[in-house]
C-alpha cells in the first residue's frame, strides 16, 4: 500500500490544481502587464515641514491587472528610495520597496503615496518628483510623482511679537491661533499669503493694517490645496476682533473658505471706526464650529458679523455664506459704500437673509442686548435669491437712525427708502462662479452718487455716473 503512495499524492495534487480558479493561478507571460488609474499622480502645493509641524499629504492611485490569471509584482519600489520625500503603502503597511505582492486577475490593489517635503530655504514654489515602479514579469513600469513644495513660517498658539511686519515671499501657516495683543501692531505688506489649519483663528485685541494693492492683495485662506477644498467653506475659523481693538485696515485682501469672515466685538464710547475694509473679498464663508469668543452667540457662516461696533467698508465683496453676507447686531456705528453683498444657495441650504441690521442681539439666556444703531449705505447692491434678503429689526428700545440712499435691494420693505431700486435684478455676470461685475444690461449701470471713490474693487476707475456695488463696468 505504502508503495503507491508517490501516485496518490501525484493525483492529489493534480486534481488540487484543477480545483484552483483561473484567476489564483500565476502567469508569467511577458506581455501581462498592469494598468493604473494614473499615470502621474499630482499634489497640489504643499508646505515643507520640519519635524512634525502638520500631517502629512496623502494621495492614492489603483493598480489593475485586466488579466484572467494572478500577477506576481516582484518589486514594487520609490526610485528615490530612502532620500525620497514621498512614502508608499501597499496593503497598509508604508515603506519604499516591496517584493512579490500578489495581485488576482482581474481585480485591482490600491496604492497610498504620502509626501513629507524638508524645507530648502526657499522662497518661491520648487518641484519634487519621484516615480513607483513596477517589476512583474520582467516588464518595468512607473507611476510618476510630482509635488511643488512651499516653505513656510509656522506659527502654532503663538502670541506674536509687538509691532510685527508680515511680508511676501515665504507664506505664513497658522495652526489653532495667534493673537496680536494690546497696543500691538501687525503690519502685513502687499502680496502676502496667510494659510490657517482648521478651526485656527487669527485674534486681535490689539491693531491689523493689511496693505494690499489692487495688483499684489493679500490672502488669507486654508491650508489645504486639493481641489476639493479650493473653494470649500469651514477649513479654518476667521479673523476675530477682540474688545479693545482700534486702528484697524483691511485693504486690498481676499478672505476666504472661513468659518466666519470677520468677526467685530469692539463696543466703545465713541462712533469712529475700529475697522475700515476696503477693496476685499469675503466668500465661501460656513462650517460647525461656535465661534470661541462669543459661546452659543454666533455660528458660523457670517462674512463680516459686527456687534455694537464700528466699522466703515467700501469696495467690498461678501458673497457665498451660510448665514448672513453681512450681520449688524446690537446696534453701532456703520457705513457702507460701494459694496455688493450676494448670497445664493449653490453650498448652503440658505433661511438668513444676506444682511440684517439690527439694534439687538438675542443672548444665549435669552435676554435681549440693544444699543443705539445708525447706518449709512450708498451705492450699494444687496442680493440673493430669497424673497427678503435686507431684514431691517428694530426694537423699539433705542435710536435706529438709517441712511439707505442710491441702492438696490431685494426685499419686500420698501415703505420709508426713498432713491433706492427694489427687486429689479443687478444682472451679475456669472453668481455661480463668483463674478459679480455687472451685465451690460444692469439697472444699476450709471445710477450711483459720486462719493469720491475714484476705483473699484479690481482698481478699475470708475466715471461721473458710478455703478452701484464693488464693480464699474468699463465699456469698449
């Protein structure tokens, strides 16, 4: 019996074989080849880091094998190998190199790449590049890896120097806070860029001069450059403006995918201005988060959220937030001019309206805050698309004193605002896209009041019979 047992084992394994699928079976045929889902993986501009200042970028691409049977990769590998700045994970496990990693016919494995860039010392935007290859069969293939690295200054819950001077050149990155403190200045000069991680804020209690020019603005948006979160609200939390906190020019910026806008609680005794913004955007403004300085008082989704303040704006853009475009609550001192305030529905499922001035505010206790309010508004250009986008609240407490002359509103009130255009729509260029220029056809082309703002917000000069909002139009 024992001496047929080569035979039984020999037929044993015969018809093991024949009960193994196709696709578990190897082939080593030259011309069985793998597919990817890329041939270049990109990533976006990312921040070099020294030790561990943030997470790291991750980014992936599929692996197919169109054959019936199974593949053996006998290598797949960085070229840069150690010194590379990028890191491969295959089946969940990071490194450089793998060996013989099986792959089913017709079936597919993901590939993770992470990128981790060292600083260079560099001030303008440097390639990174590396390649994936792929030994299987004795074919040699690759996936190409590009990056454009961005050294950075970092800043993580720092409370920053008195009288500070942010520059272009290298980008500042702030992650969870910084605060300009009293009787201390922050100057930021034209053409520099302000990256905030999520939920960080930039406080003042102190004073914030941005010196932008209509050719070299300043930004302040997140630090995330996927696609997907270029034009995504919510990935940081805003600037916010402390009590105690005067002086204060925004000029020629772009704020923007914040939690909230600007945020002004600046109550004082007197009724000049505590902020001036002029010649900036504030769009794609959302997100979860209460803001911190305020408890249960505001959410998110505010543009410029002003509480018994002082503020001047013109040449200002707020467009795409949650809540409100623009939010003057318990009374202060405002005056708008030549600004465009725009909210749609395209992110948001919208109830607020884009602007409410209001003498009161509705604390978390319920009990209500009121203070005086005057506002004066010229040439400017309220718009959405809800049937009241200019709320108007008056408690009765106190004196509301308002100046609407020489605007357009879409809202249902109109008893009292005189020399104002109601509910005729501005014709924006392109809402959808941002571009809020006027239409050739715009009933507010030519209607403003000569108020001495000589450009616009792109620093366009405007003629003797200005267009309503941020934007001339220049006719050929």
């Amino acid at each position: 019996m024992l001496k047929n047992l080569p035979l039984y084992i020999a037929i044993a394994l015969v018809i093991l074989a024949a009960c193994t699928p196709g696709e578990e079976e190897f082939t080593f045929e030259s011309d069985a080849t793998l597919r990817f889902s890329t041939d270049t993986l990109f990533f976006d501009t990312v921040f070099t880091q020294s030790a561990s200042e943030i997470r790291n970028i991750t980014k992936r691409f599929r692996v197919y094998n169109d054959n019936d049977n199974a593949l053996r990769i006998n290598e797949i590998s960085l070229e840069g190998g150690s010194n590379s700045s990028y890191t491969i994970y295959v089946n969940g496990r990071p490194g450089v190199e793998f060996n013989d990693t099986r792959i089913l016919g017709n079936d597919s494995m993901l590939i993770l790449v992470e990128v981790n860039i060292d600083p260079q010392d560099e001030s303008e935007p440097f390639i990174v590049e590396d390649q994936v290859n792929f030994i299987s069969n004795g074919n040699q293939q690759h996936v190409q890896l590009v990056s454009w690295g961005q050294d950075a200054v970092f800043f993580r819950d720092r409370i920053l120097d008195c009288n500070t001077t942010w520059t272009a050149g290298k980008p500042y990155v702030i992650f969870d806070a910084v605060l300009v403190d009293s009787v201390c200045t922050l100057t930021i000069e034209p053409g520099t860029r302000v990256f905030s991680h999520n939920q960080s804020f930039i406080f003042v209690r102190g004073s914030i001069r941005v010196n932008g020019t209509a050719d070299n603005k300043v930004l302040f948006t997140n630090d995330r450059f996927d696609e997907r979160f270029a034009n995504a609200p919510g990935q940081w939390g805003g600037i916010i403006f402390l009590p105690g906190s005067n002086d204060n020019v925004i000029n020629h910026a772009e704020i923007r995918n914040a939690e909230v806008g600007i945020y002004l609680g600046t109550p004082d005794d007197d009724t000049e201005p505590d902020l001036i913004v002029s010649n900036t955007r504030i769009e794609n403004i959302g997100g979860n988060t209460v803001l911190p300085v305020v408890g249960n008082l505001v959410q998110p989704g505010f543009g410029i959220i002003a509480i018994t303040s002082d503020l001047y704006a013109y040449n200002t853009l707020i467009n795409n937030c949650a809540v409100n475009a623009l939010g003057n609550y318990a009374g202060g001192n405002y005056r708008y001019e030549h600004c465009t305030f725009a909210n749609f529905s395209f992110d948001f499922f919208r109830e607020d309206p884009a602007v409410v001035l209001s003498d009161n505010l509705v604390l978390a206790n319920n009990s209500l805050l009121v203070s005086d309010l005057a506002v004066e508004m010229k040439n400017t250009i309220i718009w959405g698309n809800l049937r009241e986008e200019l709320l108007i609240s008056n408690s009765g407490e106190t004196s509301v004193t308002l100046d609407l002359t020489s605007n357009l509103f879409r809202a249902d009130t109109t008893i009292g605002f005189e020399n104002n255009i109601f509910n005729e729509d501005p014709r924006f260029f392109d809402p959808r896209d941002q571009v809020y220029q006027l239409d050739t056809l715009s009933p507010a082309k030519d209607v403003g009041l000569d108020l001495g703002i000589r450009f616009d917000l792109e620093g366009k000069e405007r003629d003797t019979a200005p267009d309503l909002g941020a934007f001339e139009r220049i006719e050929n």
